[in-house]
C-alpha cells in the first residue's frame, strides 16, 4: 500500500482488488461510489452473471491472478468467487472438491504478491421461512415453509416430526449445509496460515432459533477455540459486508480504531430482535461498529463517531410500506440536539435508520432534509435489514472520520452524489415508490408475486419509477443545493431492487 505526505496531510493512494457478492447496485456499485468519493482506485471484474445465472468462476479467477500484482487489498466475496454469487450458492451442485480448488487460489494469490492483504467475506446460507424459488432450488417453491419448520426441530436438537418433504429434498437441503460449513472451516484454515488477514462470516437473512443461527455458534466456537477471534467476525447481514471490509482494512492500514457512541431513538427497546435477524439489535449494532474496524465507549465527549439509531418500539410496523403516512407528534428532537452538540465538537454523525425494515422512517428524513447539514461530517442509511443499515452506515462514517483527520482525500461532488442515491433509494423508492409499483402492475391484471423474478414491460415501469421519484428528488435537489436529474434501472429485471444514475444538469 502506498501513500505519500502533501503539506502535513496523509494522502492515501491505494488500489483494491474488489470481488463483490453479485452484480446488484447495492452490492456493487455502493462499494465503488464510497471509494470514488476518497480517491480510491478499485480494480473489479467486467463481466458476472444474473441473479440464478452463475458468474464464470474461471474468468474470475484469471482475472484475479492478472490483476492481483499490482493492488494493496484484495477485497472478496468467497460466494462470488467459488459459486458465481450469492444467489448460485444456494443453487449449484459443485463438489466440494473443485470449490477447496477453488479457495486455495487465494493461497497462490498471496505467494504471487506477498504485500497483498486479503479481507473475504462468506455467507452462512440463509433459510426463508416462506415458498418462493425466487432466490432458492426450484423445490423452495411448494416445501420452503415446510423446510424453515423442518430447519427449527433440527436447531433444537430435538427429534424431528413426520412430514411431507419429499426425502431428495430434505437430503439435498441438509447436503448443501453441510457443504457450506465444510468450505468455511477450510477458510478458517486459511485465517490461520495467514493467507487471509481478516474474514467476516455472514448470517444471511435468519432468525431467531434458527439453524442458521446454531451453525453459527458452532463455527463461533471454533474460531474461539483457535484464538482467531481477533481475525474472524461472525454477524447478521450480507450485502453491506464489503463496505465493512473497507473500513476495516483502512483501520488495519493507519493502525487507528475510531470510537463510537452509540445513542438510541428508543433505548428501552435496544434489546429487540430486528426482522430476518438472530440477535437483538444492540448486539448486532456493536458487531457491526467492531466489524468496521471501531471500537465502543460510552464517553460523554471523548468519542469520535456518533452513531444514532433509529430503532423501533414493539407496537410499530416492521417495514417501511406500512408506516403511517400521518406526521406523528413525536419528532427526532433527540437527533437535532445531538447533530448540533457532535457537530459543535467536529464530530462525525452516522445515522442508521432501523425503524423499519426495506426502507426509511419518512419523518425522520424529511426532518433531516429540512436542516442545514454538512455530508462532509454526516451520514445516513436506511435500506433493507438491520444489519445491511448498520454496517453500511458504520463504514461510511469511518470513512468521514478518516477524511477529517486528514488521512483520505474528500471528492465532496462524488460524496454527495453518493449520499443523495441513498436517500433516493432507501426514502423514495423503498420506502414509498416501490408499494406504488406493485400496486400498478396488479392494476395491470398481474399479480406482484408474479412479477417478482421479472418485469414484464421494463421501460414502462422504469419511466413510472422515475417519475414518482421526481418529488422526493426535488427535496433532495433543494437540500444539497443541487438540479440532479435522475435515471434508474433494475439490476434483476425485478421491482424490488433499483439502480439509480444521477445526471448533472449545470
């Protein structure tokens, strides 16, 4: 890694090698924008594949051997590089064989540039509690109740009651897992040689009681028994795992642990389990803070980062659609006070809206659109689960700290463009446009199950989505004193996920 002193200041010049988890935008381009707006340079492969359809894992592991020399971080998906991506890793049949193959490439990889310093990402596979061969084997569709029910009596360690599975589905059920453990043991292998310098282990979406869960405590004492715990971090998310390997890497590089404190909406309801989630939501904030390479104090004034989270009571809907549209009397007056204090102290101020699951709490946005903020200094996420918002925001405020002390270089244009997509996505579309989409395509004569895998007249719903966004881009425009322009796309084909370009009109 490389870096160079201009006038006092750290510039750090730096080049990752990023392999993400598939190709969607949140997965992807998130990493790419955040870098761009720090200056650094990011090496990512061309071509993937589509959702069920693999990436070619050949052309990736020859990409990764012609462009490993010359970069200081490898930054890795393991579900990309072993199986094409994250969805494929719930579908193949690839041997256990070709993908150990497969993992070792890491260890050439190393012995190829010995600098290089390796941070990877692998997922427990998750286990729906819903029919839907969506993201799932074909089967998902008619047993995937039956299988998460199934999944439960085997967590419990308790005999297992009749039931209508099918045996090949229960033995292809319980062979995947068991495939999927036996890679990450072997990774954790490589944590020990050190070919890896840091390894996160996903929970993808789960819950409470879940096998997902008993997997994890399994490896969990494994790691522990190995005194690996300060290399290997197992937590609730997926999709934010990159950026947190971002942050974690710099922390690692510049041998500083920026500290946190973490302030509440709702402080008496911290120990809420969020939706697709094993752990309450106190335990899963600090992994996520330690996840990014920071560490807790409950210091009134000697922290760094002020991470307030927008946390939920028991008597509120769990996801954004269903939030009253009504403005409630409670305000976030908590937030303004603590913005004014933390920013009076040159503090860095990270918002992470949990309040809802798949999208933002409407009022605080609009209360924070209304203000006059500095996003050289403030951060805000509010998309799909808990964990996805807490890591992602954890992250970018590292990333803030990291500029202030002079240590990365700002593109403040790129920084606000960045943070302007996320409020557009997560506030605009997830949290309001995208029920209006589903709602017009049943209008349509087809169902919005249906319509799940694929829309059926893309450019339509692409010139519906960009228009309903235009009120909320409006907001945005007059609070970053921008006239962004907005296109967008669907990186599945599907209406749950967007990708948005924002086009300057100056």
């Amino acid at each position: 890694m490389l870096g160079f002193k201009l006038q006092g200041a750290y510039i750090l010049q730096m080049r990752v090698l990023f392999l993400p988890i598939d190709e969607r935008f949140c997965t992807k381009d998130y990493f790419l924008h955040l870098c761009s707006s720090v200056g650094i340079d990011v090496l990512v492969p061309e071509y993937f594949g589509l959702k069920k359809i693999p990436a070619d894992v050949d052309y990736i592991i020859n990409w990764l051997f012609e462009n490993s020399s010359n970069c200081d971080i490898a930054i890795l998906s393991l579900d990309m590089l072993l199986h094409g991506g994250l969805v494929p890793s719930r579908l193949d049949y690839t041997q256990e064989e070709t993908l150990v193959k497969r993992l070792n490439v890491l260890s050439l990889l190393k012995r190829q540039n010995t600098n290089l310093k390796i941070y990877v990402t692998k997922s427990i596979t998750r286990i729906p509690t819903y029919n839907s061969m969506e993201e799932e084997p074909d089967y998902w569709g008619y047993f995937g109740k039956a299988l998460y029910e199934y999944s439960l009596e085997l967590a419990k360690g308790s005999k297992v009651k009749k039931t209508d599975i099918p045996n090949w589905i229960i033995e292809d059920f319980l062979w995947r897992r068991r495939r999927n453990l036996k890679i990450i043991r072997e990774t954790i292998k490589l944590v020990r040689s050190e070919v890896i310098d840091f390894l996160t282990i996903m929970l993808d979406d789960n819950s409470e009681g879940s096998l997902v869960y008993k997997e994890a405590c399994e490896l969990h004492e494994l790691v522990k028994q190995q005194g690996l715990s300060d290399k290997i971090q197992i937590r609730n998310g997926a999709d934010e795992a990159s950026l947190s390997l971002l942050s974690k890497s710099l922390c690692d590089y510049f041998g500083l642990q920026p500290t946190f404190k973490i302030v509440y909406r709702k402080p008496e309801y911290a120990h809420l389990v969020p939706p697709y989630h094993s752990d309450d939501l106190d335990t899963s904030t600090k992994s996520h803070i330690v996840g990014a390479g920071g560490k807790l104090t409950d210091s009134e004034r000697e922290f760094d980062i002020l991470l307030y989270v927008n946390n939920f009571a028991p008597d509120e809907p769990r996801e954004a659609p269903f939030q009253e549209n009504l403005h409630e009397q409670e305000s976030h007056d908590k937030l303004k006070h603590l913005i004014e204090l933390a920013l009076e102290q040159s503090k860095i101020i990270a918002i992470a809206d949990v309040r809802y699951a798949n999208g933002s709490d409407n009022i605080l946005v609009e209360e924070l659109l209304q203000r006059p903020i500095d996003w050289k200094s403030v951060t805000y996420y509010g998309w799909n689960t808990a964990g996805n918002t807490l890591g992602s925001t954890c992250a970018h405020a590292v990333i803030l700290y990291f500029s202030k002390v002079g240590l990365l270089k700002l593109n403040v244009q790129d920084l606000e463009k960045y943070q302007s997509i996320l409020l557009l996505e997560h506030w605009g579309y997830q949290a309001n446009v995208r029920k209006m989409l589903y709602g017009e395509i049943e209008k349509l004569g087809y169902s919005a199950g249906s319509c799940l895998s694929m829309i059926k007249d893309e450019d339509w719903a692409k010139n519906f989505v960009q228009e309903n966004l235009k009120p909320y881009l409006e907001k945005i425009n007059r609070a970053f004193k921008k006239s962004w322009k907005c296109s967008i796309f669907f990186p599945w084909h599907r209406p749950f996920e967007i990708g948005i370009v924002l086009h300057d009109t100056q």
